[in-house]
C-alpha cells in the first residue's frame, strides 16, 4: 500500500476505522542498535554484546530495544500519511498503550499498518487522532510491537 496523501486533515473523517497505510520494510541494523543503546544509555549485552548474544540470549542473535522500535513511529507515519494543508502544527500527543510482543533480531526487516482508530475535534482548531500501529517482522507470525499512538494536529 503506497503513502496516502489527504487534501487537509478533515480528510481524516471518511479514514476512522480504516487502514491507512501498510509502510515499507525498514533493516534493523545492528549498527543502529548499537547507536541507540549508546543515545540512552542502555546497554545491556541482550542488545550490544552480539557474540554473547549468540551463545547466551534465547533468541540467538542481538535484539532491538523495545524503545528503539516506538521510535521509529513517526518514521513509519512519515511513510503511511501526509497532509498537504491545513496543518499548522501536528504534535505527539503520547502513547495510550504499549506491548512489546516480540523479539527484532538484529538484521530483521519490520514495518508498519497503520491503523485510524478515533478522531475528535480538540479546541481551538484542532484534531486529535488515535492511530494503532502495528509493527511487523518479516516471516514472523507475531507483531513485534503494537501501540496506540495519539497525535494531535492543528489548523
């Protein structure tokens, strides 16, 4: 499914409840992996030590941080939905719910569905959108996380 683009954000009204968007498929890299764990300070070898890793983790290989996948929503976003006009500002509003439900290996391939959940009018001259990101592994049965994101956007 391509980027959907929308004329203003009152388009978002014929969206509620649909599927917005499917992204591409994003390389978790180690290397990235390695650089988030140096930005926020958490290095647990689960993440950083890739050969014991390999012999000690259940999971084989060095795996993402649970965090780094979240951030990469509004990347994922960037790719679903743009909206030509009509945005003075859109900010992120936070996060309603969250679960990590699998592993991202490093080297794994991940993507989003982007999904229009709830949209409110939000005084003065604003929208607030509730999305559910679901971020998928390539050749994996379960999503690796799932949230439901809250983004508020004004005229």
């Amino acid at each position: 499914m391509s980027k959907r683009v929308l004329d203003s954000p009152d388009a978002l009204k014929e969206l509620t409840g649909q599927e917005i968007a499917v992204t591409d498929w994003f390389k978790m890299e180690q290397e990235r992996i390695q650089q988030f764990a140096d930005t926020t300070l958490d290095q647990q070898w689960i993440h950083v030590d890739v050969e014991r890793a390999r012999k000690e983790s259940p999971f084989r290989a060095p795996i993402a941080h649970g965090f780094l996948t979240l951030s990469l929503l509004p990347h994922f976003m960037h790719q679903a939905m743009e909206i030509k006009q009509g945005v003075r500002l859109g900010v992120n509003y936070g996060l309603n719910r969250v679960r990590f439900v699998s592993p991202v290996r490093a080297g794994a391939n991940i993507r989003a569905r982007v999904v229009l959940e709830s949209l409110k009018d939000i005084p003065p001259n604003g929208m607030e959108a509730v999305f559910n990101i679901t971020v998928e592994v390539e050749n994996s049965e379960k999503p690796c996380c799932v949230a439901e994101w809250v983004v508020r956007y004004y005229r």
